[in-house]
C-alpha cells in the first residue's frame, strides 16, 4: 500500500508555484517568453496531459498546427486573445473552454493580442503515437512516447516536400 506522500507524488501536482517546472520557448520574433509547466508528466494517469500557459502580450503559444490523433482543449484563467482556428481568426477571452478535435479540419494557434499576459490551462490526450502537422510551413512531426528522446515528444520533424518514395533506400 503506498504511503500517502506517494499516492500524492503520484497523482497530484500544483500550477501555483513557480518552480523549476516551468519551462520558457524564447524563439523571436513570435513566441519569446512563452512560459509552460507540464503538471501531467511522470503521474498515474498516461493518456492525460496537462500544463499552464502564459503568453506574453502580442506573441504566439505555438506553431499554427493539428494532430491527426491527439485532442486538446484549452481553459482560458487570465487574460484575452484570439484562437486562429480553421482559416479564421476568433476572439478569447477569460472563461472561455476551447475544444479541438483531432484532424486536418481544424487546425489553431492561440494568440495573444491583447495588452496583458494570457493564461490558460491546455489538456490533451496523450496518445502513444501522433502526426502533428503545420500547415504554414509545410512540416510534420511523427511522434512516439518512450524512444530515445529526439524532438519534442521523442518524434522527428519532416517537411512535406522531401517526401521519400516507400522504397527509397531498400535493399
């Protein structure tokens, strides 16, 4: 029977502190200080992730992309912006939930163009194998969880246009 200091290990983490969890993607012009902290990684619950976003004013919390596999939905805490979703731009604001489905039909980026920090959590399953594709810049990223650590999510990023014939190299 575990002792309650690990069930708490294992099943509970906290977004109010400010630790070394939290980590920064300084990538200017778009994206510099964008701060997460992954709460799900290393807990019980495998198919479940979970993290807080701050995006700065006037920046971007990632790459205009879509999942062929993973969900995600976001919870506005703090702060307004606009979900660039499917071609169009729409306005958030806090209390909004966002919901995106896996597929080419909806693919996002949140922005925060408002004057002040936006804050919200982002939950996605967490499946064990996804495509993650980025319709602006014509890449995708194949991605396994539990191999050697490579890119994010233990994948590796292509472009579209170097696609290889399926016998391209065999012997």
């Amino acid at each position: 029977m575990p002792t309650v200091e690990q069930l708490r290990h294992t099943l509970i983490n906290s977004f109010a502190t400010t630790d070394a969890s939290w980590q920064t993607m300084d990538r200017e012009p778009h994206y510099d200080g964008v701060m997460s902290k992954r709460l799900a990684h290393h807990k019980a619950a495998a198919q479940l992730g979970l993290s807080v976003d701050i995006v700065p004013p006037g920046k971007r919390a990632c790459p205009y992309h879509f999942h062929y596999v993973e969900e995600e939905m976001f919870i506005l805490l703090e702060g307004s912006g606009t979900l660039r979703v499917a071609g169009e731009m729409l306005p958030i604001t806090a209390g909004d939930s966002i919901f995106i489905p896996a597929g080419p039909e909806y693919p996002h980026q949140i922005i925060n163009t408002s004057n002040a920090p936006l804050k919200y959590l982002s939950v996605s399953t967490r499946a064990k194998a996804d495509i993650c594709e980025y319709p602006d810049s014509g890449k995708y990223l194949a991605s396994t969880k539990g191999g050697p650590k490579t890119l994010l999510n233990d994948g590796r990023m292509h472009r579209v246009k170097d696609d290889l014939d399926y016998w391209d190299g065999e012997i």
